[in-house]
C-alpha cells in the first residue's frame, strides 16, 4: 500500500504549495518525480483528507479473468460499490487499482499478467461504475515481494529462525531467477506458496476522496508541512477495453508436490473393521486411492457377524489443485462376505469363492486439521451397482451346520462407501523433479 500513503500524503501537501494565494477555481498540478496527481479546486478552499480503501480483488494461478466466486471477490465489489456511494461521485479526485503477481514463473510473465488484471479490473468498474470514467488510474505492479515479506514478517506460525530466512533472501541482492530458486528450496516453501501467494495475487483499490469543504480565508496559512517525498517512479498506464497477450513459453518453476496420504476410516472401525488406505497423487487434481477393509470376526457370539474382505481401489479429481477440498471420484468394488444379524439367517458369497463385484461413483471433502498441514480428515459417500450370487442358510449356534436354504443372483443398487477417514500425508518427490 506504499502507493497509496504516497498518493495520501502528497494530496495532503495542497495548502503548502499555494498556501499565499487565493483559490478561485484554478487548476493545480502537483509532481513527484514521474508521478502526477492533479486537482481541480473548488471557488471554496479545501481540507483534502486523503483516504484510502483497502479492498482486495483476488484472481487464480496464472489467470487474469475475473471469478467473482473466489476468496470473497463478489464481497469485495459490494464494499467497493457502498464506498463509492457513501463519499459521493462529485466528491471522489481519483481511484488507483494496484495489480499485483505472486513471484512464480518469469518476470516478464508475471509483469504481462498484473496489466492484464489491471486491465481486467478497469473495464470491470467501468461497466459497472461508468460515472468514474476519467477517475480511475492503473498500476501494474507486478510480483510483489513486498509484500510477501510483510506477510512473512506478520506470521504467527512460522518461528522467528524460519522468518528471518526466508526475509533474508527476499532482502538480498542477487538475480531474480536465483532468489526464486532459493526461496523454493526452503522447507518453508510449500507453506507460504499455499498460505500467501494467493493472496498476493490481487488487484486493490486506493480511492482518494475531499472529505470536507471549509470556507475560503484571504489569506490560507498552510496548516502543516510535509518533506521531500521519495517514491519509486509511477508510470500510468491506461489500457484499452480489450487486451490480448500471447502465451509465453517459460520455465515454470515447479511448486505442486505430490503427497502419499496413509489413512483410516473411522465408521469401518467402530464397526470393528480394520482398515487401512493409500493415496497417492498423480498429478494437479488427480489422485488414486486404495482402501482395504478385513473382518474375519463374531459380534459377542456367533450368530452377530460382518466378517469381509473387500478393496475399493477409486480414481478421484479434485477441484484444487493442491487436491484437498472437494473431489469426485469412480471406483471398483470387490468383497468377500458373511453376514448374519442375529436374526434366522446368514448369507455368504456363494461357495466362498463368487465375491460381490461391481463399481460407482463417489463425492467427498477433505481439509487439514493440524497446523503443519499433515494431519486431514475427509468425509466421502458413494454409491454403485453390484452382481452378487450368495448363499442363504439357517443361523444357528453352531453357523458350519446350519443348512443352507437356497443359492440367490442378485443386483444390489445403492450406498457402497461411506467414510470419514482420518490420514496423515508425506512429500514425495518424484526422480528428476524440482
């Protein structure tokens, strides 16, 4: 927001510029270095109480079109849309929209991609605001290492030795490309990458406004005096409506890890089922899964059993692409059975050699819930269709004598997977990989 207290302080320097004349309607021009702010004064004199909004528009990895459905964006237009209305058009001298790149890829990209958001973000407000025309400003900003040095700076979680690391090679003199290499080889890495180069990747609003009108005075006194500002230079950059820039070949640095997640479900337990998953990620939104469930004993007695062996192995994508959040998944279904609920029967696959077989589809949501990232718990539900040939006998005492009533072919169509799996993820890092 550097800009934005420069634009504040320099609208506050008004009264010592022409602090011996009279303001009758004149227009003023005030520099500093390449940056021009100008105002148009009123036949009244001015108290120019400069005040800036800090509103955030975020946009997604590498993108530049505008998803109001991300990080609270449609949230942020409202606020924007009530700001403005609440000083009044006639009272706004001008709004900056700062757009900003978190620092992944090439310079150059990433400096392309924060003037297309800005460009994104004037034509947005212009359709929707179109009595600001002539008010509004754009500053590209590009990666912004600022402010991920203030964000680092602020955290609570990282400790002051990881802090002072990663600060040190954000601070240090060397060639960009090499400071972005260093910063990725930090164990830390992974942590800021998903806590704060979302949020670096924005566009946000400063909107200087006259806050009050006072009466003119022969003689206006300046009322304070502000020192030689130093700013970088400020180039305005006023784009077209639309804008298209060609794709740029560049060496991505590589920031996605594939993770291995080992895990239990929790309902399969408190039925005493033991049962264990693996999961492992193939790529950005897509991960397979492996769980398998054994049960090879009686409820208290012999006549209560769920005894099984089964393997769902699933192919899941997930809409984030760090593959936590929501998925949607198919899968295959195998299962061995004996069940018998304490009641006149017991059924059993088919001379124990026919098992349930069939397949679904299944949707689920998974979050972290340790502070290191690790530790997820995920809940899932699916449903399919399988063949089934069993065997339906008397439930007796002794269940190896009960007689057997009759051999079934039967369809099942319904739930075959419900979970609230617990799991604890590694890194992996594949042969040949960043």
């Amino acid at each position: 927001m550097k800009y934005c207290i420069t634009l504040i302080l320099l609208l506050f320097g008004i009264g010592v510029v022409h602090s011996q004349e009279k303001h009758t309607g004149t227009n003023i021009d005030f520099r500093a270095d390449r940056y021009l702010v100008s105002v148009d004064t009123l036949e009244n004199s001015i108290r120019l109480n400069k005040q800036y909004e800090d509103i955030e528009v975020h946009f997604r990895f590498d993108k530049y079109n505008l998803d109001l459905n991300y990080m609270g964006n449609e949230i942020s237009f409202k606020r924007f849309a009530h700001k403005i209305d609440s000083i009044g058009i006639s009272k706004i001298d001008s709004i900056v929209i700062i757009s900003q790149s978190s620092p992944e890829g090439t310079y150059e990209h990433n400096r392309k991609l924060s003037i297309n958001r800005a460009n994104t973000m004037r034509k947005y407000i212009l359709e929707n605001h179109p009595e600001l025309q002539g008010r509004l400003k754009v500053h590209p900003d590009g990666e912004s290492w600022e402010r991920l040095r203030e964000y680092v700076n602020k955290d609570t979680l990282l400790k002051k030795a990881s802090i002072e690391k990663i600060v040190s090679i954000i601070d240090a003199d060397i060639n960009i490309v090499a400071k972005k290499l260093r910063i990725s080889k930090l164990p830390e890495y992974r942590y800021i990458y998903k806590t704060y180069y979302p949020r670096i990747r924005n566009s946000a609003f400063c909107i200087a406004y006259f806050s009050e009108i006072i009466p003119a005075k022969e003689e206006w006194e300046p009322a304070f005096i502000i020192g030689k500002v130093e700013i970088e230079p400020v180039v305005e950059v006023i784009l077209p409506d639309t804008i298209h820039i060609a794709p740029i070949a560049i060496p991505e640095m590589e920031v996605w890890t594939p993770r291995l997640h080992l895990k239990t479900n929790a309902i399969g337990l408190g039925m005493a089922i033991a049962n264990v998953a693996a999961e492992v990620d193939l790529a950005k939104h897509y991960s397979f899964t492996l769980p398998v469930y054994y049960s090879a004993w009686n409820y208290f007695k012999s006549t209560i059993k769920f005894r099984t062996f089964a393997v769902q192995p699933e192919l899941r994508y997930w809409l984030s692409e760090e593959n936590d959040g929501f998925f949607g998944g198919v899968h295959f279904g195998l299962a061995y059975y004996n069940f018998a609920f304490d009641g006149d029967y017991r059924y059993q696959d088919h001379n124990r050699e026919t098992p349930a077989i069939g397949g679904g589809v299944s949707i689920g949501y998974r979050l972290p819930i340790s502070q290191n990232n690790r530790w997820r718990v995920e809940f899932s539900l699916g449903a399919g269709v399988y063949s089934n040939h069993y065997d339906k006998f008397h439930n007796t005492p002794r269940t190896k004598d009960g007689q057997m009533i009759e051999s079934i072919k039967k369809t099942y169509w319904g739930i075959d997977q419900a979970a609230v799996s617990f799991s604890y993820s590694f890194d992996l890092k594949w042969k040949g990989g960043k």
